[in-house]
C-alpha cells in the first residue's frame, strides 16, 4: 500500500487506445480532486491525445508519436527527471509503457513508492478465453479499474467513475451547423456507430441497414459515425432507402463529442463511440459479439443496454481479432435480431405514443440480448 502523502506533480501514462483514454477520463478528475494542487502530466500518443484537449484537470499533455515513438521516448528520459514526480501512474501497462520505465526509472521501479501500475487482469481474461472458466464475474469496470490506482491513496474517499469530454465552443458550433445545415433541429436522432477497430466485432451490416432504414422511415434521422477508412458507413448509404447522414471520418474527437449532445441514443458495436456517448450523457445500445462486459468496457448509463447472446463459444477474443471456430459465422453477432435492437431503441429513447416502427412486434425472441450491470 502506497502512503497517502501530498502530491505535487503526478505523471499519468496510456498511450492507446481510443476506447480506454475515454474510459480513463474518470481518473484525471479523481486525482485532481483528491490532490487539488497537484499539476498533472498526461503521457500519450499523438493519434489520442485530441480526445482529452481541453480537459481542466489536466496540466499537460505529453504526445509521443508512436511511429517515432523510441527517440521521442527518449527525449523525455532527458529532459525529465524522475524526482520531479511525486507519483507516476502506469494506466497501460505494455511492453511498450515498462521499457520506458524501465530505462527511465530504472530495474526495480516497480517497487518504489512512488509508482502505481493497472493491474491488467490477464490471466483471468485468458483463462475465461482459453478455458470457459470465468473468474470475472464480479470483475470491476475499466474506469473502476484505473481508479483502483488511486484507491490506496485516498483512503475512503468515494471516487466516481462518470467518464467526461470536452468540447470546445468551436466544436459545439460546428456540430450545431451540420445539424442545422441538414435540417436536424428538435428532430430525435439516433448515432449509428457500425464500424469497429476489428471486424470480429461488427454486427452485421445488412443488420445495421434494416435498423437505419427502419428508423429513417419512422422518423428517427440518423448519423453515421465512425473513423476514417471505414466501409460500412458509405455501403449503408449506398442501399438505403432513405439514406442516413454518413459523417464518418469527418469530424475530430470532439466534434463526434458535441454532435453526440443532440442525439437520443446511440446504437453501436463494442467499440469507441459507445464510449463517446456516455461521456455526453447520450445512452447506448452497445452490441457485444466475439468479447464480453467482464473485460470490464461494457456500458454504465442508468438507460444504456448490452445486446447478446448467450453462447457456450463466447467469449472467444479480447478485441475482435481472430478467426470465428464457430459453426454458424458470427453466430454471437447475426443472432442479435433487428427486432430486439429496435425494441430496445425505443424502450431506452422512451418515445411518444403508439409504437408505429414496422416489424418491431410486441415479442422479443428467445434469444434477445440481455442488460448485465457493472
């Protein structure tokens, strides 16, 4: 257990992915709150580091570029001296994340005081991935998990683990102009996020078609979201009926972040955008395959929803990647029906009056997804 000392300047190192960053804004403001004087230095990536502009409890956001990331790794060691750090918190955990300390703090840098590192859980995720046996089912949340680095420090303080963004005035401007440009005002939108970092998590595209093109004839606008080199956004459009605003790859973090504030929900894979939106407030469908809340990223809002289904094959990777040994291709995903999505879509939204989208029914299957609570 670390001494709960005054903290001066505090070293907060994560360099990817985009999911877990969002997920890690909990700990800035926790941290800050707890030691209100202390100035705190984010060590990043370049390629994230946009997602956390502007956030008021960081002091400083250090980008490494990971395609240079040893020598700019290195420029760091020399010209920053361990002792002005009263506490450096690992949040990440890689390969890529101990040899930089190592070389900057040196062999036994794990066993001085002033060093927390995130407890990875990998022997349980690979034990549940590699054997069934699951030893995660009380297993805390990522935002929990990183602000268990701080918990011996604080005592009892109670630590909240509400992620936040932070758009500027300038992002929520632009947001406003794409909603107005494309006559979306007091219009109940619905963000549609069907891309993913790997295609093993992505439900099905035609489902995703179904569900927009339903929304869309109902009423419900939607928006596209999602990174820059994705396909499904554009084939959506291309074979709807009524083809859904396509703004993937188009806006930066926080321009996905303000627009997000006029949407009524968010209906998305395992992946980012679900992170994004409950940092805005905005509840989430998030559509879980191939990976399981127990990894710790499922959603938390009061409102929000895990769609699954139960399969003795799940869970059979950590992000997505891998080859699918089941049967039936994607069968974890493709038994995630368009009905259960939709119900669950209004049920969340809360819509007035009579339910009117076709094909929604009054029944959902037996294999409907489930809601698991952190």
């Amino acid at each position: 257990m670390i001494a709960m000392i005054s903290r001066s300047r505090i070293l907060i190192i994560r360099f990817s992915s985009l999911g877990d960053i969002i997920l890690l804004t909990p700990l800035f403001r926790e941290v800050k709150r707890c030691f209100p004087n202390a100035e705190i230095d984010f060590l990043t990536s370049t390629t994230f580091a946009g997602v956390c502009a502007n956030n008021p409890h960081i002091s400083k956001t250090i980008a490494i570029d990971r395609k240079n990331s040893q020598s700019e790794l290195e420029h760091f060691i020399r010209h920053h001296n361990p002792a002005d750090y009263d506490l450096v918190i690992d949040a990440h955990h890689s390969i890529r994340s101990r040899l930089f300390l190592l070389k900057w703090l040196g062999l036994f840098y794990r066993f001085r005081h002033k060093i927390t590192v995130i407890d990875k859980r990998s022997f349980k995720r690979n034990l549940l991935l590699t054997t069934g046996i699951n030893l995660m089912k009380n297993a805390v949340s990522q935002r929990n998990a990183y602000l268990n680095l701080i918990a011996p420090l604080v005592g009892s303080e109670s630590l909240s683990a509400k992620t936040e963004l932070f758009p500027s005035s300038d992002d929520k401007q632009r947001a406003k102009k794409i909603i107005q440009k494309h006559r979306l005002d007091g219009k109940r939108l619905v963000a549609v996020g069907p891309g993913a970092s790997f295609a093993g998590k992505c439900w099905p595209k035609e489902s995703y078609l179904a569900l927009t093109d339903t929304l869309e004839q109902a009423g419900y606008p939607v928006i596209l979201l999602g990174a820059k080199g994705e396909s499904e956004q554009q084939w959506i459009v291309e074979h709807s009926s009524i083809p859904p605003l396509n703004l993937a790859g188009q806006l930066s973090y926080l321009e996905t972040a303000a627009l997000l504030e006029h949407c009524a929900l968010v209906v998305a894979n395992d992946s980012a955008v679900v992170h994004f939106a409950e940092a805005m407030n905005v509840p989430a469908l998030a559509i879980f395959g191939p990976t399981v809340r127990e990894f710790g990223y499922g959603p938390f809002l009061e409102k929000s929803k895990t769609m699954q289904v139960e399969l003795s094959c799940r869970p059979c990777s950590r992000n997505g990647k891998g080859k699918c040994t089941n049967p039936i291709e994607r069968q974890c995903l493709r038994d995630i029906t368009v009905d259960a999505i939709l119900k669950a879509a209004l049920q969340i939204v809360a819509f007035s009056g009579k339910n009117t989208l076709s094909g929604t029914g009054e029944h959902i299957p037996s294999n409907a997804p489930k809601k698991d609570d952190d």
